[in-house]
C-alpha cells in the first residue's frame, strides 16, 4: 500500500548526514580508552555525533512508514519493529535497532547516566551498524524507484 510517495532525494540526503556524522568520530575509534578519555571534549564531542545519526537514522524509519504505510506518529522502538516487519530492512538489522532506539532514548532522556566508557564501547563495536543501516535502506529506495517507473518493453 502506497499513500504517497517517499520523498527519495531527502531519504539519501540524510543517509549522507549519518555518514557525515560517523567521519567525524571514526578517528576516535581508532584510539584506546586511555587516550579517549584524556581529553575531556571528546565523548560529549562523540555522544553529540552518535545522537544526531540516530535521529537522522529514525527520521529516515519514520518517513518511510509514514509515506508507504500510513503510520501517524510512532515511537523509535515501533520503527525498528516496523521497518523489519514490512522488509524495508533485515529483521538483524531491526533487531539492532530496536537496541538503537533504547539506547537513543537513553541518551535523551538519562544522559546523565551515560559513561564516557560507554561512548568508547560504541565507538569499537558498533559504528558499523549505521554503514549496514545506510546500505539497506538504499537498496530498499532502489528497489522502491524500480516499481515506480513504468515498464519499459
């Protein structure tokens, strides 16, 4: 069911803003903890990067259901949910976002319990789910553009 169309070029608009986002603090992954944490500025530098590409991330989940499926307003977690269930991702990568969007939440709403060791974490074990997040959301709009244009014969 399509209610109206994705506005595609602001889909892949903001898949450039995640990958914008990650650029900046990829270096810092590549840094031991010791040195992550002698400059004071960088997890709150980190966690301010991380934050805005999970809200770019969602932003793009909430438009596409929102176009294709006709959900009004919807929280992070029934994105994730959504997302896996109507195959615009993998159901792996919903499972993770679902985590995502706890964690989003955690950062909004508890951030004063989120540790400069935990921005690390994130930093080594899990930049990468934002790359497989972009990648199938891509194909998702490649394979949505496709249906769209008429057959050519």
């Amino acid at each position: 069911m399509v209610i109206s169309n994705l506005n595609t070029a602001r889909i892949l608009e903001l898949t450039r803003y995640i990958e914008s986002c990650l650029e900046e603090i990829k270096p810092y992954s590549k840094i031991g903890i010791k040195e992550f944490l002698s400059d004071k500025k960088n997890p709150p530098f980190v966690e301010s990067y991380l934050r805005r590409s999970l809200e770019a991330l969602f932003d793009i989940g909430r438009h596409i259901l929102a176009k294709t499926y006709g959900f009004k307003e919807i929280e992070y977690k029934e994105i994730a949910r959504e997302l896996g269930k109507r195959e615009v991702i993998s159901q792996e990568l919903s499972d993770v976002l679902i985590k995502m969007a706890g964690y989003r939440n955690r950062m909004v709403h508890f951030y004063k319990e989120i540790t400069p060791e935990e921005i690390h974490q994130i930093l080594i074990n899990n930049l990468g789910d934002f790359d497989k997040f972009n990648k199938e959301i891509i194909s998702f709009i490649r394979k949505y553009e496709e249906k769209k244009e008429p057959h050519k014969t």
